[in-house]
C-alpha cells in the first residue's frame, strides 16, 4: 500500500504523520508500506521510518546521474537521502509537466540501474477509454518501458507497475472493481509476452485513482491487483492507516 502525498506536507506534518502512522499499522503483517513524500521532507521520512519495515520514496527524479539540469534530483541523490523507491511517469508528471513515454523509459531504466525500485504509472484519459482506446494508450505505455529496460534482463521484483486511470485520481470517481481488474490482467498478459510468465507473476501491479476505506476492498480482491496507490486518502493517518490494515486483513484470507 503506497500513500502519494503528491505536494503536500511541511517537515513538521511528515514527522507527527509517521510517528502517529507506525502505532496504528504495527499489526499489519504481510503488507509492503511505502510513503512517497515531496523531496523537502523526504529525509525526514526516511530519518522516521528507519529501523521500521516502512519504505520512503520520492515522487519524481531525473535520468541523468548529475549536470546543467537546474531544479532536478538524480538517482545517487536519492539514495544519497536513504530513499529506496520511486514513483515514475504519475499522471501529474506526464500531462502537467509534458513527460514522454521515453523520458518516463529512461527514468525507469535509470532507477533499476541505479537499485531503486520504480513504481512506473500508467493510465488513460477519459477520452480515451470513452473512444476505446484504454488498452492502445496503456499497452503503448507498458511497452515503451521495455525499450529502455530489457525484462529479460532483470527480475519481476524490480520493477512495479501502477494502472491509475487518469479519470479516477483526484476525482472521486473510481474504476470498477471489474475495469481495474480487466487493465491489470491484460498489462500482466503483455508483461508475460514481453519477460516471460514468471517474470509477469512477480512484477507487482498497483490499482490507483481515488482509493478510499470504502471502497478498497472490492478493488483488492481482483485477482490481478496486487495492491493500492493513493493520493487524497493517504494524506489523513487515519484513513491510510485502515486501508493498510484492510490490506493485512485481506492478506490473511488469501
Ligand atoms: P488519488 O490519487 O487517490 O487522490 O486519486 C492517486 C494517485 O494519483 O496516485
């Protein structure tokens, strides 16, 4: 379960958010727990979790190791700061900031190479999916991964993927149970033509786009979704804290 604080939270909140956090998941065995903070507060999240089963990410970082690149972050500065995963190709990132399937590729590429576990984001637009183009926009985006990254090459446990369909995050409005389940299978079907079955089985795929307590564990249950990428609900400790403690549960029926 991965809380996305996109920009949001002071040096003070991160340090009251994790110290308040870790109590409330102690029982919950079996789920990976990662928290994506802004790079200001990130050492303090890594600083937080340290000695705890708790990953600290980064939301974004650059290619190039070090250079002109005024304003960007490179891998060895992440792990640098103790940060040991990385959200690549958000949604965000991709239509606010103009990211292309290749700088997303080379990013992604970067942070395997560099032993960074990359969380790479795929989805489609609401015009999309109404033209019925999802699959053409979303496998389009999975492979553009693999012209950078060789999935023969490396193992399905170093690479994450996360279908948030552009019309679920931030709004409200989430993918059906059955639409997130469709999405994922047919990415992990694509995954196995490209890296081979095993390869597709390891490599843990994400459901993300307005994520809440209400509404997880349908989601969950799919049999291709591996676990959950959220935004708004992971920016109260509460709300994080039962979808973590859902997800444990959910574990333990599996
Ligand atoms: P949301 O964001 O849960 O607020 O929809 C998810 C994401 O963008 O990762």
């Amino acid at each position: 379960m991965a809380a996305n604080w996109k920009m949001n939270k002071l040096i003070r909140e991160a340090e009251e958010y994790v110290e308040e956090l870790l109590p409330k998941i102690s029982g919950a065995e079996g789920v990976d727990v990662a928290i994506f903070a802004p790079f200001t507060c990130l050492p303090e999240v890594v600083r937080s979790t340290r000695d705890t089963a708790v990953l600290a990410g980064a939301q974004n970082f650059y290619y190039e190791d070090s250079g002109a690149f005024t304003g960007e972050v490179s891998a060895p500065m992440l792990l640098d700061v103790g940060a040991g995963v990385v959200i690549v190709g958000h949604s965000e990132r991709r239509e606010i900031f103009g990211e292309t399937d290749e700088a997303v590729a080379k990013k992604t590429a970067r942070a395997v190479s560099a032993g960074l576990l990359p969380i790479v984001c795929v989805g489609e637009t609401k015009e999309e999916r109404d033209a019925g183009s999802m699959w053409e926009k979303v496998s389009g985006q999975v492979r553009a991964v693999f012209e950078q990254v060789d999935a023969g090459g490396i193992g399905g446990e170093a690479i994450v993927f996360a279908y948030e369909p552009v019309w679920a995050i931030g709004t409200g409005e989430t993918a059906t149970p059955e639409d997130a389940q469709d999405a994922i299978g047919r990415i992990r079907g694509l995954l196995g033509e490209l890296g081979g079955e095993s390869f597709a089985e390891e490599v843990r795929i994400l459901y993300g786009g307005s994520i809440k307590p209400g509404n997880v564990d349908d989601i969950m249950v799919q049999k291709d979704v591996d676990g959950g990428l959220v935004g708004g609900a992971s920016l109260e400790v509460a709300s994080f804290a039962e979808l973590v403690n859902g997800a444990a549960m959910g574990s333990d029926d599996s």
